[in-house]
C-alpha cells in the first residue's frame, strides 16, 4: 500500500510511527538510562535485586536457581518444575552475573548450570514489585526487605 499509494494514508501513517520511533531513539540515546541492580553480596544472604527506585530485595541462592525459567528447570510442555531444592547443593551460589541488553541479568552458578536468564521483569514479579524493571530518571535510597522466594 505504501508503494502504490505514496501519498495516501497509509503512507502518512507509517511516516508518523517512523517519527515516533526516530524520537524515541533520540531520547534514549541522550538519556541516562538507569537499570535495576543485581548482584550477589554473601553479606546479606544472597542476591541483591532493586528495581530504579524501589527497595532491595534479597534472594537465596537456591530459590533464586529454583525458578530459573530455562528448560532445564522448568518442564516447558507443562511448566511443572524439574528441579528440586535437595538436588541442588547448599552452598550454590552465583560466580558471575552479567546484564543482557537492558532487559535482564544471565547469571553463573557454582555447580557449573548457566546461564540462567532473568528478565527484570521476572525478578520484578517475584519480589512483589510493581514498578517499571528501568527508568530514565536517577536512582535514589531504598529501605531493604528481605524477599525469600516461595
């Protein structure tokens, strides 16, 4: 339609997404895009996730492992879990996490699983956030809570 019709209104409103889209990248571009935090702080008892803005939340290792959304976890057919926290040992733990994108962390396990994907919109989900996963406003303090995973 586009081609037969330059002119028509389907051309002018795909020019208009065009615009939008080119805008938006300006912003981002410009922006000082500020993303959830995630790493792993022994001190505190596992992996620290804070959404832009809101407030820590803590996860033990094994639950965090627990509900990793990969097929080696999860049964992909009927969602039913495949692993179970006696089958994994008690001193797992994370040896690297790493941002994907701007969507979410890849993390490293101790007994050699990896990557498991989290999006941030997962990690959102399972601490009880109800925030936007990042933000291009600047990060502020939070109160801590500790969120174990159930």
């Amino acid at each position: 339609l586009v081609l037969s019709d330059p002119g028509g209104p389907v051309t002018e409103l795909f020019l208009d997404i065009a615009r939008g889209v080119l805008a938006e990248l300006a912003v981002l571009r410009q922006a000082d895009l500020v993303l959830p935090r995630v790493e792993y702080l022994p001190q505190k008892g596992g992996v620290v996730y804070q959404p832009v803005g809101g407030a820590e939340h803590i996860f033990h290792p094994l639950d965090l492992r627990l509900r990793c959304p990969g097929a080696h976890t999860v049964d992909e057919v009927t969602g039913a879990p495949l692993l179970s926290r006696s089958s994994l040992p008690e001193d797992l733990h994370p040896i690297a996490i790493e941002r994907v994108g701007n969507y979410a962390v890849e993390v490293q396990w101790s007994h050699g699983h990896g990557p498991s994907l989290y999006s941030y919109a997962l990690l959102n989900q399972l601490s009880g956030v109800g925030v936007e996963p990042h933000t291009h406003a600047h990060h502020h303090g939070a109160r801590r809570a500790h969120v174990p995973i159930t």
